[in-house]
C-alpha cells in the first residue's frame, strides 16, 4: 500500500519532534516511530540542555570549551553557529512549554547546571528528567496539530531512491516501512525524508540507551549510498550504574557537576592523575580514567560520592537517580555509588551540511543519527540535544525556502516484494547473532583499542553478516530482523572508520598508535561500495 505525505520524520526524539511542529505550518508530517511515540534517547536524557542565558556567561565560552572537548576535529564555524543560536530555540522550548527548573533564590532566572568539560553553570535543566520534560511539552505540543500524525510500532526498512540510467542515485522518494502491530509493509512516498533516529548504542553490550537505539537511520542512509563520516568516536559515558539487578542505568554527569567526587572501592581519589580538572574532564577523559584504574585493579567499579552534600539537596537536585539507587539498596546520601562506563553516544553518523541536507537528495537527518561537525572526535556534555534543536530548525528553514515550488516526485514506485520469503521457524539465529555481535564490539570495540582487536572483530562481523544477509532474503522481515541487521551495519562502520585512523584521538584511543597526529585531523568518511540500496522493493 502507498502512501504520501510532505514530511516523512523517522524517529519521535527532539530533533523529529522539533521538526515536526515547524513543518506542519508547510504541509503534512507523517512520524514514524518504532515503539510508543516518547519512546526515544531525548526521552532518556537526564542532564539538560548546553546554552549561554547568563550573563555572566559568553558564546566564547561555550565555542571554547566546545572546541576544546572536540580533539580537534570540531567544524569552527558549526560550533560557532549552533553555539549563538541556543537562546531562540530554547525560548522556542520554554514557549511550547518546557519547565525547566527555574533558581530557587534568583528570581526570574534558571537553576544552571554544570557538566563535565564545561568551565561554567549553562546547563538548563528539569530537575534529572530533563528529556522527559520535553517529549512531554513536544507531543502535547504535537496533539493539538492537524497535520501531524504519528505512527507507533512502525519501523523503517530501507530508503526508497529515484535513480538514473547509470545507476547513480538522484535523490529519495521516501522509505518502505513495516507495521510491526499488523505485520504489513508500506510504501511512504514523500516529498522530504528526515532521518532522526537517535543512535546505536545497542551495537554494545552495555550501553545506557534505550533498546530502541539500533543505528536504524544510520544504516539505512549507508545502503542507500549516503556520506558516513567519524563512526569511530564511540562515547562511553563513564558513570552508569553498577548493580546485578540494573539495566544499564545512567548517572547524570550532573552528579560530578554538583561535587561528585571519583574515588577508587578504597576510598583514594584518582582523576588528579589524569586531568587538571580532576572529576569533572571531559567524558572521554574520565572514561579512559576509570577503564585504566579498573583493569589494574582487578575491580569491576568505581565509585562515584555524593555524600558530602546533604540528602536534602540530593533528592531536590537528582529525584529520579536517587530514588532509583535506593530501589537498589544504595543511599547515595551515605553510600557512593558504584560506576562502570557505558556505551553512549555516537559523534559519527550520516554526513550533513549546515542545514542537515545529506550526500542525497531530499533526504536530510538531525540529532544523532547525523554527523555535523560540532562534536568532533568527542561530545561536550549537554550539546547533543542542543544540536537537534538547531539542526531541526534549519533543516525547516532550508526546506521552507522552496516547499511552494517543489514538487511530488511522480516517479513510479515499486511495491515492496517480499519474492520467495517464507516466515522463519528458527529464531535463534537472531538472537545468537544479536548477542555475539554486541558482545564482539564490547570485548574488542571499547574504549582501548588495538589492530589486533580490530581486525578480530572485523573478521567475525563478516562472518555475521554473510548470514544475516542469506537470512534476511530467505525470510519475512520482522523487527528484530530489521534491527540486527542495521547494528551490524553500523558495527562494520565503526570498525572500519576506527581501522581506517591511525592515531588516538578524542574518543578513538588505539595502543598501536597513542599519539595525536597533525596529519590525521581530518574526518573519516564512508560511503556504500555499489551506492545503491540493498532492498526487496528497488525502484
């Protein structure tokens, strides 16, 4: 079954959502979202949001510390930009009615946070549920909207693309998408797709991400031919929580910007061994610092203290990671809180320009499912959803320029063919691959790294994609399916992209090659070896 509409949005987070509200006063905006429609990383996110709104605070600032954290490899100009255009699209924010925390003895001012990397309090925020204050106040935003649908349980399959005589892709059409609910697949034509899917962080086997982070729109614009660029700057965050019973449960970087302190199971104190700014580096810095400590030591943790501060402000501050911690015996009033890193976030991702337009036609991406520029090889804190609301907006505004004289691609569109598929009776063959994949990225893919590792892990990628592909044209699509197959994708993309550098730098540390080279600064980009999509449906 076909079906049009102006806007295609893949993915329900911030940037999607952002997008959404503005394209609706141009045309209608299909969302497709594989789970339910708040189901996403912004939805997770427990820091806040990056910008200067004090006074005594500067763009300066923030370009600085922004360009310092970056390794080097941070487009000036990108930063410069998304830096100055924070305050309208966080008041943006606070019209469509996002409560950020507001200072309890300033009045009329916002209680800032302060993170890791950043060398002032600009980081706004809604208590430690900051991300979900803003699916909140974007979906209520979102139902009062005539022209907006959103369509839950529905996933992205592949991108459907108009292409030449030669081959050669010319732009998108739009995306074959399954109805997971109804087991039916759909043809979106549309005159724009927008990729915002999030990230990949269920590539690793631990991972502070949601399961819904499977690098979907990543490898999607892969197979379709798309630039990918920096898949290598992997960022784990340095403090998820470390407990048997918990899944994979972030603590705020807020946390060390309130005081926490990094300690080893002891007692000492170690990150004046690794930085000036102690526990509160950058995160790769911390990372590497607690990965380090922890293979000397044998430990599986560290810790992380709060207790200096009173259980009073700990509960106003951190409601959500104190409650939870005590759901688990920990008071982090009395007791530090034992940490382990995790997998994140990816700076990598589909390659755009600075109005999130992709190496295709029609097709743009924002949030973290695009490569911009602005993290470089390592993310400062609290910038990531600032970089979706700015892209968001000026993927609209670069849209908004030519919607009225832009047409409807009339370009025949074939039906999705499911050939000679029959449904699967042997499952397994899923479920082993997704965990050895995970597990193959987390024991040789991590924070170190070596080529020996490297090429281990390249060696059974392969041997796992083989199979899924011969799986993937033998049986019927299903979700599972669909994603096991997107983060082996996007593991051979961060393999090769990390096999591809030849240095240590920001996030990528490799023992073969320590130093930081001039000659290596520069991204690293990827692009399909045949450029056109692997699908059922090619048009």
């Amino acid at each position: 079954m076909e079906r049009t509409t102006d806007f295609l949005i893949i993915g329900s987070g911030i940037a999607g959502l952002s997008l959404a509200i503005k394209a609706s006063s141009l045309g209608s905006v299909a969302i497709v979202t594989k789970k339910e429609k708040s189901e996403s990383n912004t939805n997770y996110a427990q820091g806040g949001i990056a910008a200067v709104t004090d006074k005594t605070d500067s763009f300066e600032e923030h370009i600085q510390d922004t360009l310092n954290c970056g390794g080097g490899l941070c487009h000036e100009d990108v930063v410069e930009f998304v830096v100055r255009e924070a305050p309208p699209r966080i008041q943006e924010l606070i019209d469509w009615g996002v409560n950020f925390t507001r200072s309890e003895t300033l009045q009329d001012t916002y209680d800032l946070g302060q993170e890791g990397g950043h060398h002032r309090r600009r980081v706004l925020h809604a208590k430690d549920l900051t991300g979900q204050e803003i699916e909140r106040a974007l979906h209520e935003k979102i139902a009062a909207l005539k022209n907006v649908t959103i369509y839950e349980n529905h996933i992205g399959i592949d991108l459907i693309l108009q292409k030449d005589a030669a081959g050669k892709t010319i732009n998108c059409l739009g995306a074959y998408v399954l109805d997971i609910q109804n087991d039916e697949i759909h043809t979106w034509r549309a005159k724009y797709t927008i990729l915002s899917t999030g990230g990949a962080g269920k590539v690793y086997l631990i991972t502070t991400n949601p399961d819904i982070a499977t690098g979907d729109g990543i490898a999607m614009a892969f197979r379709a031919g798309a630039k990918i660029a920096n898949m290598e700057f992997i960022q784990f965050h340095p403090t998820c929580l470390f407990h048997p019973q918990a899944k994979a449960f972030l603590i705020s970087e807020a946390v060390r910007g309130e005081g926490g302190i990094l300690k080893l199971k002891n007692g000492a104190t170690f990150m004046e061994n690794y930085h000036p700014m102690k526990s509160l580096a950058p995160r790769d810095v911390v990372a590497k610092a607690i990965d380090t400590e922890i293979k000397k030591s044998g430990d599986e943790y560290v810790l992380l203290d709060i207790t200096h501060r009173s259980r009073e402000f700990l509960i106003d501050r951190f409601p959500n990671i104190y409650h939870k911690c005590l759901g688990y015996g920990i008071d982090m009033a009395v007791d530090p809180i034992p940490i382990a890193p995790a997998a994140h976030y990816i700076c990598g991702g589909v390659a755009v320009d600075h109005y999130g337009k992709t190496s295709i036609d029609n097709l743009f991406a924002c949030g973290e499912v695009s490569c911009t520029g602005l993290h470089g090889a390592n993310r400062l804190a609290s910038n990531s959803l600032l970089e979706a609301l700015v892209y968001s907006h000026r993927v609209y505004t670069k849209i908004a320029k030519s919607f009225r004289q832009t047409e409807m691609s009339s370009v025949p569109i074939r039906p999705w063919d499911p050939g000679n598929t029959s449904q699967s009776d042997d499952m397994i063959v899923v479920t082993n691959n997704w965990d050895e994949i995970r597990r193959c990225m987390w024991n040789y893919v991590g924070i170190v790294r070596s080529d020996k590792r490297l090429e281990r892990a390249e060696r059974r990628i392969d041997l796992i994609r083989r199979e899924i592909n011969e799986y993937y044209w033998n049986y019927k699509v299903t979700k599972d399916l669909i994603e096991l197959r997107n983060i082996t994708t996007v593991a051979k993309l961060i393999v090769r992209s990390a096999r591809m550098r030849k240095e240590s730098r920001g996030l990528h540390f490799t023992m073969d090659y320590p130093e930081t080279l001039s000659e290596h600064q520069k991204d690293t980009l990827i692009v399909h070896e045949k450029a056109v999509p692997e699908t059922k449906g090619e048009c």
